[in-house]
C-alpha cells in the first residue's frame, strides 16, 4: 500500500465514520463537543490554562476516534511499525496510530514556525546555506557504508526494500535541513513543548519560566501533501522510532504555522505540568536513548574537511546556481577544505563495533515491523 492509498483510507474510514458513530451513540451532543474544544469548531488559536488541560482534550479527542472505528476495520497495534510501499520497489516503516492527527511541540511560539537551516541570522548567506547542505551531504555518505544501512538497503518486505531516510535522520541528530519533526504521538509533542534543549549539558531540561507553550495540532490532511510529507519511523538507529517521527519539508519563506492543516493549541507553562512530563519521559532518556551515531554527528558539525564527493553531491543535488569555483573559493576563505577521504568515514575498528551492535539490535528491530490486520464483524 502506497502512501496516497493509506491517506485516502485513513481520511475516508476514520473522519466519515467517527461522525456517524458518535452520532448513533449519542456521543455527538452539545455537552460533550463543549467539553473537547478540539471537537466544537474549528479554531486556529486555542488558549489552555496549562499543558494538562491540553492533553485532557486530546484524550478526549484521541477517545473519540478509538471508539469510532467500524467492526470491519484494520487492527491497529501501536507498538508497531507498517510497511508502506512509496513506489518504486521501497518501502518505509510508519509508526502506527489509532488518532490520525500529528504533533509537534515548542516551548514556545517564535511567530513563524520554521527548520532550522532558516533561522539562522545569516540565513541568506549561501556560504552558510551550503555548508549546513554539505554536513547533511557527507552525513548520509557515510551512513551508507554503517553495516545496518548496508543490510537494510538489501532487505526486501512484500517485494519492497526499506529505504533509510538519511534526511530524517540527520533532523533527529541535530544537523540543520529544511525539515521539521513531527509526530503521532501528542504526550511525546508534550515533551518538546516543556522541555528545552540545554547545550551546556547536551540533554533536554524542564522548562522553568511561566511563559507560554506550543502544540502545533495536524490535520491528517498534510499526508496528502506527497511532495513535503514523508515519514521518517523505524530506523536502524533508535531516535525516529522512539519519537514516533515524521518528517514535513519547507522552502525558505514559508511558515508552517501558517498552513491551512495546522492549528496552535497555546498553554501557560507551570513548574507542575514540565516535572510531569519529563518524569514520564524518563528526563528525556526514552527519547534520546544514546548510541554511537551522536558521537559521529558531533564531529560532523565541527569539522572542516570534508570529501570532494560531498562537495559535488551538495553543489548538484540542492543546484546551486553560481560556479562551482565561486563556492569552492569562498568556503576556503572559510578554512574548509576538501580530500578524496576524510577522517570522519568509519575506520576498521569502528565498523567492526557497529557490526557487532548491529546483529545484538537487529532481531528486535524485524519484530517491531507489522502488517495492517483486518477485523470482520461475527
């Protein structure tokens, strides 16, 4: 099943039946609806009092969609990861859902909601634009030669290969692209919306002022969006999966927030409400459990060699518009130089570590990937 095939069933089964659900039970009355401001209208801004009164409503919300399924129906099994075919003879691994929204947190609202890469100051110096494109660039080549992604790349499921999303997982370790995280799972937007990254400490802390919060809530309807929407999901290394993550691509200029799809659910931020959350993620080690793929992204984002072949990649996959010399002279200005090979690649030692780690993580990683079951009525 495509991606465009899973839309068009979620879309169809999930928000047509849930209505005609609630309705025959009783459910659909005026009480109820005004209990769930998600459920009373539509409204782009909606104020909470604290991040509890949010998640009291999307329980309310996340309820109501559970219990509007049809007896003839999948079987959704939240622990899973579903092969989704996105053509071309791959496949990615979603995390599954019985809500069909999406999420993402903030601490708070910065007016626009934009990737990284376009946050920067210097964010129309194409000097910088292109060295943030090069660390992703020479990220993803090295990755290739990882003993997971070599397996991976040769596994097939239903005739499919899975396709490692290189992109995705150079956003979830911290390297600047185009893209912002998104995920399926409101309480884990929850987390991102009280908790701040501390770079001191390198880990996410409790927020602690009383400013507000923000959880962006997404329409499944950006699914439909093919050329910006991707899923991200199982991986072979273990941040996407645990953050139940998706990926939505952006061009320079445009603010998400602003996306007919996307409403701001905003809170008052209290002491109470950020020690809980933090607490249930275990202060942030169920998110961001370690492994040695930090160790290698860290020393991407301090280096200043780099490989001719990341150089070529960067300057032809993104087209970028001036001579290849321009770039080349000006990124020299800047003290970045360019080999045939770099210290970065895995040396022998490593890769033999990897490989050895990877065959401990590699039976979990094929029982975490499930089909979508079907349900019939007796």
């Amino acid at each position: 099943m495509c991606i465009a095939q899973c839309v068009s069933t979620v879309l169809a089964d999930l928000l047509g039946s849930s209505v005609n659900f609630f309705q025959k039970e009783g459910f659909m009355n005026v009480n109820f609806k005004k209990n769930c401001k998600l459920l009373s209208g539509y409204q782009k801004v909606i104020k909470y009092d604290n991040i509890f009164k949010v998640l009291e409503d999307l329980e309310k919300k996340y309820f109501f969609y559970c219990n509007s399924r049809p007896l003839a129906w999948i079987v959704i099994d939240e622990d899973i990861f579903e092969a989704v075919g996105i053509g071309n003879g791959y496949c990615k691994l979603m995390p599954m859902s019985k809500d069909p929204y999406l999420y993402r947190g903030q601490t708070k609202d910065y007016g626009m909601c934009v990737p990284i890469i376009y946050r920067s100051a210097n964010n129309d110096d194409d000097i910088e634009y292109f060295i943030q494109r090069l660390r992703a660039v020479e990220f993803e080549l090295i990755l290739k030669k990882h003993p997971a992604v070599i397996e991976l790349n040769n596994t097939e499921i239903l005739n499919c290969r899975i396709q490692v999303d290189f992109l995705g997982l150079a956003q979830h370790y911290g390297l600047s692209t185009d893209c912002l995280d998104i995920t399926n799972n409101f309480y884990i937007a929850a987390f991102f919306a009280c908790c701040k990254y501390d770079k001191n400490a390198d880990r996410f802390i409790p927020k602690t002022d009383s400013k507000e919060g923000i959880i962006y809530y997404i329409s499944p309807i950006i699914m439909g969006d093919y050329n910006n929407f991707d899923i991200v999901g199982l991986q072979p290394f273990s941040r996407p999966a645990e953050q139940k993550a998706f990926r939505y691509k952006l061009n320079k200029g445009d603010d998400f927030a602003k996306k007919s799809f996307v409403q701001k659910l905003i809170f008052s931020q209290t002491s109470e409400g950020t020690d809980y959350i933090y607490r249930k993620f275990d202060n942030g080690n169920k998110l961001f459990p370690y492994d040695f793929l930090k160790n290698k992204v860290d020393e991407i984002k301090k280096t200043k060699i780099f490989s001719k072949k990341a150089f070529l990649e960067t300057y032809e996959r993104f087209r970028f518009t001036k001579p290849k010399v321009y770039y080349q002279n000006k990124l020299k200005n800047k003290k970045i130089i360019f080999k045939e090979n770099t210290n970065l690649c895995f040396n022998s030692e490593e890769t033999k570590e990897l490989d050895k780690l990877w065959k401990e993580r590699r039976g979990n990683f094929f029982k975490n990937i499930g089909f979508r079951r079907v349900r019939y009525p007796d």
